[in-house]
C-alpha cells in the first residue's frame, strides 16, 4: 500500500518536472516581450520596467505587416478549411455508401497521396504557380492544402457508421443526392466534422515550407513566414521577435481551450484508427 | 438506367472534382518531379536538356549531400525512439494518477498545436549563448559551464532534435494514453489476482497491446523527422542548416538547392532520393514490427 | 425605361474609354528594392518627388526581404513577371549579366564620359561588362571602424582616441572584453562576424594589409593561398581563439550586439550610420581602419540600380527617367542625409568632407578595392565555414586556407566556363 503511495507520488512528482519544461520556454517567451531593447539584454528573469511598447510597435503602428500577417494566415486556414470539410466529407461519405467500380481502387490512390512527402512537391508547385501565375496569391497558398488525404480517411470511418436505411429513406423521399448530403449525412457526423476543422485549421496556420516558397511580396507572408524574417540584415530584435511569437500562438490557444475535448479526442482517434 | 448504374454515376459525379485535385497536386506533380529530375532545369538558365541521370549522381557525390542524409538519419534514428519511449514513459505515468490527468494531458499539447516557427524561435532565445541565454544563465547558477548549444557543430543537431522532441511529446503522449485506456481493467485485475507483479503487468500486457498503436507511431513519427525543415531552418544562423552543415537535413538540401542556387532539376533528384528513403523507412518498419504486432497476437 | 437603359449603356462606354485612354496616359512601372528600412521610407519620399516631376508616370516600389531578394529575382525576371528598374548589390552584377536579367544603359543618356565624370573608377569598372555598362548607383560604402564611447570609458580608454593599427586593435579589444564568472564572454571587445562584413574585412583588407592580393587583375584567380595570407588568417583567428575577444555570432551577430552595447568596437559599413543613430543613449564614433605595416586598404561596395532586360517603349522612358532621377545630385545627398551610404559621385561626396562621420567613410574610398562576386552567398559562406572549422574543430590555419582556396577557385571557374 505504502509502495503504490510512493510510486504515485513519484510519478506526480516526475509529471510535475515535465510540466515545468513544457511550460517554461512558453512563460519565458511572454516575460521577453515585455522587455524593451535595453531590458532584454538584461540578466534578469522579470522585467525591470514592463511595457507594452512591443505589443504596440507589432500590432499598432503602421510600419509594421504584423496585421496583414496575421489577416492572411486567419484567410488561408480558414478557406482551406471550409474546403476540406466539404470535398473531405463528400469523398469519404461517396467511398463509404455508394459501390461503383473501381472504388478500392480509388481508395487506395487517395491513401498513398500521404506517403509522397511536401518537400517533393513544393518543386513542381512551384513551377505550377508560376505558370499559373499564382505566385503572391491567397490561391497559390490555399491550393495544396484544399481537400486532405487525412481527413478523407477520417471521415470515410465515420461515414461507415451511417444506417443505410436513413439514406435510402431519405432517397424514397425524393431528395437528390447532393441535398442528402448536405441536409442527412453531415448533420450526423459533426463530431468528426469539428475535429477535422480543427486539426486542418491549427495544421494549415502553422504550414511554413510552401508558403515560405510562394509568398514571395511581404505582404502576403503568412504569419510563420513574417516571424521567420523578423531577423535580418539589421539584427535580430529579440524583444520583438518575442511578441511577435507570443501573438501568433494566441489564436490557437484559445481554439486550445475552447475545443480541448475536440482536440484530445481528435488525437487519440488518429492513433487508434490508424 | 439500372439503380446501381444511376448510384455509380452519382459517385463519380461527386468523386470527380476531388480526383482532379488528387492528380493535380498530388500525382501529377511526382510524376513532373521524377521527369525534371532527368534534366538540367534552372532558373538562370534556359536550358532544358535531358541528361539522364546526371542529377542523381552530382547529388549522390556532393559530400553537402551525403552529410545532410546523415543528420536526417541521426534526426529520425534517434528522435523516433526517444520520442516514443518518453511518451509511452508519460502515458504509463498519467495512467497512474487520478488527479490532474486533464490538466497534465493539456500541458503536454501546449508545443504541439503552437506554431514550429515561434516554438524554434523561442528555443534559439533560450540556447543563446552567455550573457543572453536563459538556459545558460541557469548551468551557471548552478555552477555549470556554459554549452554552445545551437553554435556548436557537435551539439546543434541535438539541440535542434531536443525541440522537435518536445513538440512531438504531448501528440504521442495523448495516443499512448489513449491506447492504454482501452485495454480492458478484467484482463490486468485478472492477470494481478493471479499474482502477476506490475512489471509483468507491463511488458506481458500493456505493451504487447499497445503494438500496434506503437508500430503506427513509429512510422508517423519516423516519417516527420526523415522530413524536418522548419525547425533547421528557423535555428540556424542565416537558414544555412550550419555550423559547418551540422544540421542541415535533406528537405533544407533541397530547398536551398532550389530556391538559394535555382538549380530546379538537381532539387527534383534529390527530393527524389530522400522520397524513396522514406518510402525504405517506413517499409523496413512495417516489415519488422508487423512481424512482431502478429507474433504477439498468438 | 428603355431609353434609361440605352443612356446608361452609353455611359458606361464612355466611361470605360475614358478610363482605358487615362490608363494610357499614365506608365506604371515598377522599382524592386531589398527591404531595409531607411532605403525604403527615402525612395518612397524620392517616388513621390519623381512623380509629382513627371506627372503621368507612377512608380511602385516592392521591397523583399535580403536572404530572398535573389529567389525573387531568377523566379520572376525570366518569367516576364520582374519589375523595370531593379536594385541589386554590385557584388551580383556579373551574376545578373551572365543570366541576362539586365539590358545595357543606353549610351545616349549614360554615355562613357557621363559615368567617367560622375562616377568613382571603381564603380565604373563593376558595372562594366564587354563594353556594355549595365548598372548605376546612387550611393556607395565603404567599411569603417566604429566604437562604443562609453565602453572605452569604462574601460580606462580615451573615447576620442581609437585603434590606429592592427596591434593596438588587438590590444584595445583585449581591454573591452567582459567576462562573467565561469570565464564566458559577456562584452566583446570586437565583433568577430564573417557572415556580416566580416568576409569582406578578410578578403579585401586584412589579406592586403598582410602582403597578399586576394585576386589577381581578372579577379577570376585565387590569390591568397600563402604565406602571407596564412598570417592574416592567423591574426584574424588569434582573435578569437587566443585573446578571446569575440567569436561569430555572439549575441547572435554584431549588430545586435553593438546596438546591445555589449561590443565595444565593431567594423561595418557606412550603411549602418542611420541604424545605429536610431539607437538612443548610443554613444559611438567611426574612424579609418585600422593599417597595418603602413599599409591601409578597404573594401567598397554599392547597392546599384539596373534596367531589367525586356522592358521596351514608353516603359523603357520612363524607366530611363527614374533611373536618371535617383541617381541624379540631389538624390545623392538625400540618401547621404538620410541613409548614411556615401555619394557615387566624388564631387557631391568630397562636399561633406567636414563631418566627422561621413568623412571617415570617404577617406576609406581613396584605397578600396571592390570584388567582383560570381556567387555573393557561396563565396560569403566559404569564409564562414572557414572560420567556423579552425574555431570550432581546431583545424590548421593553412590547412582549411588552400582548400577554402581551392573551393572558391572552383565557384569561379564554373561560373565562367
């Protein structure tokens, strides 16, 4: 009895410890951007004299494309988004309930698009932007990430657990296909439909790779592109690349903690499934 | 029209837009890499002759290669593991305790759904060097020497490999955790009534159950290292992949193969080869482990 | 209703014209520039000054980040989708002339003589190819040697009196290191940055000080692979490695740290003036280099503007004006004024001769000497790596010289072959 006290009291106090280092570089992230040039470069851990000096010169003033940043990353996520619960939902529900030749087949095709790896593509997409001429567009940002192999998979499992009778019925009613989609089908997944919104929207605000290639006017980075050009010919401005790493994280930890269930079920069922 | 003709052609109605996406940006696309990968395409040049597999054998002979193949086999041969076994540590740990699970489950998410950029930003904050450097500033509280961290060649992958390892925590963390809470409480109450110890518990029980939720992480994960890029390039002076190209993975390679020295068709090869190596990975794993997932099952 | 409705057909037509023969009437053209904010906040001021000179034509300016400006550059010129007049550093002109991404100045407007009289040599010499001159610039820079007052103070030193020669270089920086406790550098008495203007310092200053020529006449040979060139490495490296006065990327790199004022004495170019003035309760001063046997040399460079090749008709005029506007005497001194670059022109520079800061600068062109890049970045990171491997993996000085000579030969023969 004693040896199962200990044991669990060791492991609260090692899951302690780990809190500590998860939690850490974020806390200290926050304190930096309180300090000005001069505080941090100071050997202290909390600010001699805090102020919001950089939250200002980051969201406020008119120099700054921390706004149009942040603006493009909220468009980007979220047409991708919209459009991949759409066309994700409607694949999967079509390789779930219909037969039609060649639907294993196509499946399968679907499935191993997750094998081929970005860093292979981003050359011809490249090549694809500029011949479309879609080199500093939302477009040419938004375009690979419009329908996800993943979240086909995903819905696909759920669609699977739909009665066929509440189709066929619906179909007895006289509702074209498309209209039992939309008004039957979707409305019985949304669980799955808000994990996967979710999921694409936090995984699409943090893409880096392709908007760094494609977005080449500063106005049009995305904001983990803007951050990353923060430190440049001019020096590194530590306090402002601080802030400017704390507000960009700020959306996504509210969606955190809105959606927390959403999101550790989303995870755990990423792994269970597959 | 028969029923199921009319339901096929419905399908095919609704499978149509997202296959010509499918094919368009994902198909297509490989299939115009492997055929560039055969010519001399550049950005600052017009040419574009066929020359076989010259790219593929200037990339496999240029040491800058080579060096980057390694660190990326060094990021996934060491961070997958530890990775893993961290997590599957973490997730045996929270399964113990009762209060906070929530609280702690959430605590370790926090890197994974943040932004790499930021995250890699605020490590190379922390890693800086004295006077500036909060984690050196701590070694010499303690009395500790200070470490270069991100400037040294020998230390800088790992420093890098640290970070990715710490984001990648709290999403395995929360699978295990996950996978561990499925096992049925008969099946250990029985195994514990029968005088089985906690260890046995374990390795005869838990693990073994949890094979396949492992097989899956390891590849997921294995794959994510074999492709780090954001990390590399946002930790490393200038995005050079340095000092002295101690951190440079493929997928930084091939960008700066790309983008930096525009030698469009080179990149495509080596995208190519780092492609097929991680096609090699993950297959080798599946081998491996499958065998071990089914031999369990008996 | 009818009648309504054909009225405002009408309209629309009428509008649509107008507006089609008012487009017309206005040429837009397009300035591509590397984003650094006093160039860009002055050439927004010089557009608005050209474009209320030459009412119908418009110029918009779109600036790119540094380690990208390149990747923008061979991704849209070959496309057809470049600007007209582009800004690019004279170090790439022979990377920008093979790839054709620039067309000749006509020689109605820069003749030869207009460039002989209005321009230093040297820059008349780097934007000279086959013939064809192909660039022009509005400023130029030279490197210099800046200080911390205050640091000198406090370290017993005459904040007016600043090294003269490499030894008291050396010596000085040895007296404005800090270090904490456990022995680790926490003021550097000289930034050791070769991935700054450090490469530059090496390759065109301390070679020459130390007997050696980086490069031949052609400047398409390896030079420095001697003796002599050892010796400078040598005394660049003791540096760091024996007096410990500073190493790359402290405080991440020398900017940051002398603005942190944790640098005493930094060497960079005249284009940092107007950042570092933008620091309050920065004390600091510039002064020549340091010489070293009597010998004084210095590495100049320019930011220049071309006309991208393809750009035709009234797009061309327009562009020909701007590029005469910008580079014109009063752009000149505006950009000295609020940038810190140095006037291309000697006359116009040689009239500031008087202010202490500028005429630091100045005095450094009388013996610079300017290399011609066939690969600014790789040949940058050459250095680099060089440092990188005698100070981080003990490699011998002459050793990781011949083959970083060797290396850089090689970058050169190819970009000629």
């Amino acid at each position: 009895m004693i040896e199962r006290r200990m044991t669990t009291i060791g492991a609260y106090l090692i899951l302690i410890v780990l809190s500590v280092t998860m939690i850490f570089p974020f806390l200290w992230m926050v304190l930096s951007s309180f300090k000005d040039a001069t505080q941090i470069f100071q050997s202290r851990i909390f600010p001699s004299h805090p102020t919001l000096d950089n939250y200002r010169t980051i969201l406020l003033s008119g120099s700054s494309r921390f706004p149009q940043w942040f603006l493009n990353s909220a468009i980007v996520a979220t047409c991708t988004t919209v459009s991949v619960l759409f066309f994700d939902s409607l694949l999967g529900y079509t390789l779930a309930k219909f037969s039609f030749p060649g639907k294993k087949l196509i499946f399968l095709l679907v499935i191993s698009t997750l094998m081929i790896p970005t860093e292979m593509l981003v050359i011809p997409w490249y090549a694809l932007s500029r011949a479309m001429k879609w080199g500093n567009t939302y477009w040419g940002i938004m375009f690979p990430g419009m329908i996800s192999a993943f979240g086909v998979f995903l819905m696909r499992q759920f669609m699977t657990t739909i009665p066929n009778d509440l189709l066929d019925a619906a179909r007895i009613d006289g509702m074209g296909e498309l209209n039992i989609f939309i008004r039957v089908v979707l409305p019985l997944v949304t669980p799955a439909l808000a994990t996967l919104a979710i999921f694409n929207f936090i995984g699409n605000w943090n893409a880096f790779l392709w908007p760094l290639i494609v977005a080449s006017k500063p106005k049009m980075f995305t904001l983990p592109v803007g951050l990353a050009n923060f430190s440049g010919e001019a020096g590194s401005d530590w306090h402002l690349i601080m802030t400017g790493a704390t507000v960009s994280m700020i959306p996504l930890v509210i969606i955190f903690i809105i959606f927390q269930k959403q999101i550790v079920r989303g995870i755990a069922m990423t792994g269970l499934k597959g | 029209m028969t029923l199921a003709k009319k339901r096929a052609m419905t399908a095919y109605v609704f499978l149509a837009l997202p296959l010509v996406f499918f094919v368009g940006v994902r198909f297509g696309p490989m299939l115009y890499a492997m055929g560039r990968s055969l010519t001399d395409w550049s950005l600052l040049r017009k040419t574009n002759q066929f020359i076989g597999l010259d790219n593929f054998t200037a990339v496999l002979s240029d040491g800058v290669f080579l060096k980057s193949l390694g660190n990326t086999l060094t990021y996934a041969l060491v961070g997958a593991p530890i990775v893993i076994g961290l997590s599957l540590g973490i997730a045996l740990l929270l399964n113990r305790v009762i209060h906070a699970r929530g609280l702690f489950r959430l605590i370790y998410i926090l890197p994974y759904i943040t932004p790499i950029v930021a995250v890699s930003w605020v490590w190379r904050w922390m890693y800086q060097s004295p006077p500036l450097g909060i984690l050196n500033a701590l070694f010499s509280a303690l009395g500790l020497p200070a470490r270069d961290f991100l400037l040294s060649p020998k230390e800088a992958l790992y420093s890098i490999l640290a970070v990715n390892i710490w984001v990648e925590l709290g999403y395995c963390t929360t699978v295990f955790l996950a996978g561990i809470q499925t096992i049925p409480m008969d099946c250990i109450e029985a195994a514990k009534i029968d005088g089985a110890t906690d260890g046995q518990v374990l390795f005869r029980i838990i693990l073994p159950l949890l094979m396949p939720i492992t097989l899956f992480l390891m590849i997921m994960q294995g794959i994510q290292f074999l492709r780090i890029f954001t990390p590399v390039y946002n930790m490393s002076s200038q995005a050079m992949g340095g000092p002295l190209d101690s951190t440079k993975s493929a997928a930084l390679y091939i960008y700066q193969m790309a983008f930096t020295k525009f030698e469009m068709g080179r990149a495509a090869a080596a995208s190519l080869i780092l492609f097929a190596l991680i096609m090699a990975v993950t297959l080798l794993q599946l081998r491996l482990f499958d065998k071990r997932a089914t031999g369990q099952e008996q | 209703m009818k009648r309504f409705g054909v009225i405002g057909l009408v309209l629309i037509v009428l509008l649509v014209v107008a507006a089609q023969a008012a487009s017309a009437q206005t040429v837009t053209i397009t300035y591509w520039q590397y984003f650094y904010q006093s160039k860009v906040d002055l050439m927004t001021d010089l557009i608005k000054q050209f474009e209320a000179k030459n009412p119908g034509i418009k110029v918009e300016q779109v600036t790119f980040p540094y380690e990208s400006y390149n990747q923008k550059v061979a991704a849209s010129i070959p496309a057809g989708e470049g600007p007209e007049i582009i800004n690019l550093y004279s170090g790439w002109l022979p990377m920008y002339v093979k790839a054709a991404y620039l067309q000749p100045l006509p020689k109605t407007v820069f003749s030869d003589s207009y460039m002989k009289s209005t321009y230093y040599p040297f820059v008349v010499d780097a934007v000279n190819f086959g013939g064809k001159l192909y660039a022009a610039p509005t400023a130029v820079r030279t490197l210099a040697l800046i200080w911390n007052k205050k640091l000198f103070r406090e370290a017993g030193l005459d904040p007016e009196k600043p090294p003269v020669t490499l030894d008291d270089l050396a010596a000085y920086a040895k007296k404005l290191s800090k270090y904490d406790a456990q022995g680790n550098l926490i003021q550097a008495g000289l930034t050791m940055q070769p991935n700054g203007q450090g490469h530059n310092w090496i390759r065109d200053v301390l070679f020459r000080q130390f007997g050696v020529a980086p490069y031949d006449a052609t400047g398409r040979k390896v030079t420095y692979a001697t003796p002599q060139g050892v010796a400078a490495l040598q005394w660049y490296m003791d540096r760091i490695t024996k007096d410990k006065v500073g190493y790359p990327n402290f405080t991440t790199d020398d900017v940051t740290a002398f603005k942190a004022q944790k640098a005493a004495m930094t060497i960079d170019g005249s284009f940092r003036i107007a950042t570092l003035k933008a620091v309050t309760d920065l004390d600091w001063g510039a002064a020549e280099l340091p010489s070293n046997k009597g010998i004084q040399s210095n590495f100049a460079s320019f930011w220049t503007h071309g006309i991208v090749a393809g750009v035709s008709g009234k797009k061309l005029d327009a562009s020909i004006k701007f590029l005469q506007f910008i580079t014109s005497p009063e752009a000149m001194e505006q950009w000295l004024a609020r940038v810190g670059e140095l006037p291309a022109n000697p006359k116009i520079a040689a009239a500031h001769k008087d202010d202490p800061i500028v005429s630091v600068f100045m005095k450094g062109l009388a013996y610079a000497h300017a290399t011609a890049f066939v690969d600014e970045a790789g040949q940058r990171n050459l250095f680099v790596d060089m440092v990188d491997e005698i100070n981080l993996k003990g490699a011998k000085v002459d050793d990781v010289l011949k083959r970083t000579a060797a290396q850089e030969q090689k970058l050169i023969d190819d970009f000629w072959k």
